[in-house]
C-alpha cells in the first residue's frame, strides 16, 4: 500500500518545491507535461514506464525502493490534484527574504507584502505592467529591485522606532540603477520572486474588493500607474502636501482606507 501525498496549496509548498515548480514554469512545457512532472516530484514518485494489462493501462513508478502501479484513470483523476499550480499564483510566502549578489545582500518584503508601501507599490505596478506586455525580462529585474533593497543605516530590530522593514526606505529615483545587478541573479529565483508578487498582489484585491471592484487595479494587461495616482488623489482629499506621507504609508492599510471610503458611499447611496 502507497501513500501519496502532496502539498494542496501555493504557500504549502516549501522552497525547494517552489524552486522546481519555477523551473518547469520556465521550459514552457504543455499542461499535461507540467502537471505530471510536477505531481511526479511533490508525491516523490518516479516514473518508469507504461503496462497493458487486457485493455487497460497502468503506468508503473517507483518510490524508494517499492515499484507500483496506477491506472490511467486513476493517474488522470490524481493529476487534478496540482491543477492549482497552473492557476494564477496565491503564493503569499517569501520563501526569498534575503538575496545575495556577489558579496553584498539584499532583503525583501515580508510575507503577504505587509510592509511594501504605496510608492513601492506604484513602480512595482509599473514593472508588472512592463513585463505583462512585453516579456523583457529587464522589467523582472526592475520589479526585484523595487521588491529588493539593501538594509538601512543603524538597523536595530529591538530599537523602539523599528517598523518592522529592514530595508532601505524606498527611493523611486534609484531602483533603476540597482536593477541591472539582478541580471546576474537565477532567472529560476527571479520567477519565484515573480509568483510571490502575484499572489500578493491577488491578496490584494482579495481583502479590497470595493478598491478594486471600481477598477483601480485590475488583472488585466493595463498600465495601472495612472489609475494609482489618481487613487492617492481621493487618499490625499485634495491636500497634495499629504502625497509623501501617502506615499511611504503601507500600500495595506491605504487600501483598506480607501476600501472602507468606497463601501461607506455606496452603502449611503443605497439609503
């Protein structure tokens, strides 16, 4: 008897999983192909070949030491079990807090993206948009740079001004310039990176469906950044010297902000 068992969510997966899953994501394999070699690694089971057995097939694998088979239909309806995987990403756990290139680190956002801010939020919308429409894998490398960033001057997580971010403050004028050390980071851990902002970004709209219900945001291959700006234009009340303050507050809790603004009004409409 064999029991197979296998991660049934995004965020169960553990690094070196999420790290295989990013490597077929990358050969642009077909879906069947995807599903089997990712089912195959995640139960632990090798394939090792096909059997007729009357009319039926069985393929045969192997597990340690034990070889086994399984019906074809039987596989077909197991395969339905990694279908999640070739969804859209609701990874929310950074299996990447740190990045080393060469000999300096550089430290991302927490899970769930909790302490990525409004301005971060805007230029990593920016670069999503880039490589949505594109593909130029520069726009990867911009997107790790806004995400990425070397940790501030007298960091001192048990100091009593520590805001839980030990990155440097972001700085809109200087990504750019950092971005062109991620092209010597794996393409592999750059798309890990990739799923993560996904599923945060879907988190996102999950938690905030009055923001994003009005599209200010949407999963659709459309430049977001206008429609962010005039956002922070309903968040400001129209006082611009309140920009600066909005745009280094946490994209969070701006959003459940405005979130609570937008269902406040239509549920007064409604009255």
């Amino acid at each position: 008897m064999i029991n197979l068992t296998i991660p049934t969510s995004w965020n169960a997966l553990t690094k070196k999983q999420l790290l295989y899953i990013s490597r077929l994501y990358l050969l642009k394999l077909t879906q069947n192909t995807f599903r089997s070699r990712a089912f195959c690694y995640l139960t632990g089971i090798k394939p090792k070949g096909e059997q007729k057995i009357g009319t039926d097939w069985y393929y045969i694998f192997k597990r340690k030491r034990k070889y086994f088979k399984i019906h074809e239909q039987e596989y077909i309806y197991f395969l339905k079990s990694a279908d999640y995987l070739i969804q859209e990403s609701h990874l929310t756990k950074n299996h990447f807090p740190a990045i080393r290139i060469f000999f300096k680190w550089y430290y991302g956002p927490s899970n769930s993206g909790y302490n990525i801010t409004w301005l971060e939020f805007i230029n990593a919308e920016g670069c999503f948009y880039g490589l949505s429409k594109t593909s130029d894998p520069k726009y990867l490398d911009q997107l790790c740079a806004v995400l990425y960033r070397p940790q501030k001057k007298h960091y001192n997580p048990r100091a009593e001004d520590y805001t839980g971010d030990r990155r440097q403050r972001f700085n809109d004028f200087t990504y750019q310039r950092r971005a062109k050390y991620f092209r010597f980071v794996s393409p592999v851990v750059k798309n890990c990176i990739f799923m993560f902002y996904i599923g945060f970004r879907n988190k996102l709209v999950e938690k905030n469906p009055y923001c994003f219900a009005s599209a200010t945001v949407s999963s659709d291959v459309t430049n977001p950044v206008e429609g962010l700006m005039a956002t922070m234009r309903t968040l400001n009340m129209d006082d611009i010297t309140r920009n600066e303050q909005i745009q280094h507050s946490l994209v969070w809790e701006a959003f459940a902000q405005l979130n609570d603004m937008i269902k406040n009004v239509k549920e007064q409409n409604k009255k």
